[in-house]
C-alpha cells in the first residue's frame, strides 16, 4: 500500500513539473509585451511605467510596478487593463481636463491619484498626462487600453509576477 502512494505521489510530482514551462511562458510574454510596441498599443507599457521601480515614484510617468500583483491582484487588473477601464475614474473626470480626486469612487484609483499628487508636490494629475502615449478615447479620456485579451493576460501574468 505505501508503495503504491509513494508511486502515485512521485507521478503527480512529476506530472506537475510538465505545467510549470507554461506558467512561465505567460509571464514571459507579457514581458515582452510590455517592454515592446505592439499592433494594438502605441507605446510600449515600460515607457511610462518601470516594472521594479517604487509605487510612490512616478519615474518617467507612471508608478512604479513593484508588486502591483500582489495589492492589487488579477480581478483588478483585469478590469484595470481593459478597453473600459474609464468606469473606474466616475463622474472625477472634469470637462476642462482636472481630475476630482474626491469624486473618484475606486478606492486604488484613489490611492493612485494621492500618491502622484504626494510624488509631484501637491500637483493634480492631468488628463492630458494619462492619455499622452495611449490612444485616447474622444474628449481625451484616460488610456485607453488597446490590448487584445490574450496580451493583456500574458501582461497580468507578468505583472502578478514583480
């Protein structure tokens, strides 16, 4: 009998080490896709955003995205990366380009939006600021993800993964 669990235990072990490349070939991808412009984004991700860099610094003009993953996992970033992130910013976007921090109902986007004020010395984020290399929706929306939903999981792989 414990030959018999030892056996099927050490197949299972086995067996899992066949899935791990895969795990990995996502992450890897999504990497490539944000170090790179693709068809469907006008700028590569890593020309706003550092992938290791410090979520309070906003060097060159995002945050950093050290581990962004693990705050605010994949649901979110799922909704954050899609076409429709827009939902997320409410009514706090203004008609003159001002961003109304307290009008803003998600609690990350919040946080975000403090922390680039705190970064840049009581200054607001400006709508021109979120759709400088994205391709922005009409009335200058924030970005407007382009990704199709295969690159967008290869990028939340990656990123679950800094």
């Amino acid at each position: 009998m414990k030959k018999i669990l030892g056996f099927s235990l050490a197949t299972v072990f086995a067996i899992s080490f066949l899935y791990v490349p895969a795990a990995f070939a996502d992450a890897a991808t999504g990497k490539k896709i944000f170090n790179t412009k693709t068809a469907t984004m006008k700028a590569p991700c890593k020309q706003c955003h550092k992938p290791t860099g410090d979520p309070a610094k906003f060097k060159p003009v995002g945050p950093g995205l050290k581990g962004v993953g693990k705050r605010l996992g994949k649901e979110y970033l799922q909704k954050w990366l899609s076409p429709n992130n827009v939902e997320l910013w409410g009514d706090a976007l203004g008609a003159k380009g001002k961003i109304t921090i307290s009008k803003v109902k998600d609690e990350n986007l919040k946080d975000l939006l403090a922390r680039y004020k705190a970064a840049k010395k009581g200054k607001d984020m400006k709508k021109s600021q979120m759709v400088k290399n994205f391709a922005p929706g009409k009335g200058g929306k924030p970005p407007k993800i382009t990704l199709t939903d295969e690159e967008r999981n290869h990028v939340i792989d990656y990123l679950m993964t800094l």
